[in-house]
C-alpha cells in the first residue's frame, strides 16, 4: 500500500488492513517506519517518536514492532545477533 507522506489517514488504513487497532502510539511508529525508506533499529525508531510524542517508552517500541511484524506489517532483518533492524518493505 502506498502511503501519502505523514498522512494520519494513510497510515491508519494500513494498520486497519493488517487487523491492528489503530491507537496513537502506533500511529507515531508506523509513521516513522513508513514515512521514508529506512531499516531502523527498535531504538531508531523510539527516539524518532520521541522526537514528536516524548511519552512513548521502548517496551511499547517493542510490543508494537512484534506485533507488526506478526502481522506481516514489518520484516525483521537480523545484522548479527546483537542488532535487529526493521523493514517495513515486507
């Protein structure tokens, strides 16, 4: 799906079409995962979204990429074992 850059609208109907409730918090990372093309790194993405919305903490980082990526939203790309980065090209 193609979205309009920062476009709450767009990206509320991709989390819709992959059966994800679409709250606030998951708008602000799906945002930042889709709005360029990027691989970020879970802590990438949470200091880009803390950058707008500074009440976001990592566990929800977290819970949200697993579930994206359990929803086939997101694919993780494993660097080494220590990095874990996100593409969100799946």
């Amino acid at each position: 799906m193609k979205l309009k850059p920062g476009s709450r609208e767009s990206v509320s109907d991709l989390l819709r079409a992959h059966a994800i409730t679409p709250t606030h918090q998951r708008l602000e990372i799906a945002q930042v995962l889709f709005d360029k093309r990027w691989h970020p790194s879970a802590d990438q993405i949470l200091a880009a979204v803390n950058v707008r919305y500074a009440e976001t903490s990592k566990a929800t980082v977290y819970n949200t990429l697993k579930l994206f990526l359990e929803k086939g939203l997101v694919r993780e790309l494993i660097v080494d074992p220590s990095k874990v980065f996100y593409d969100s090209n799946a």
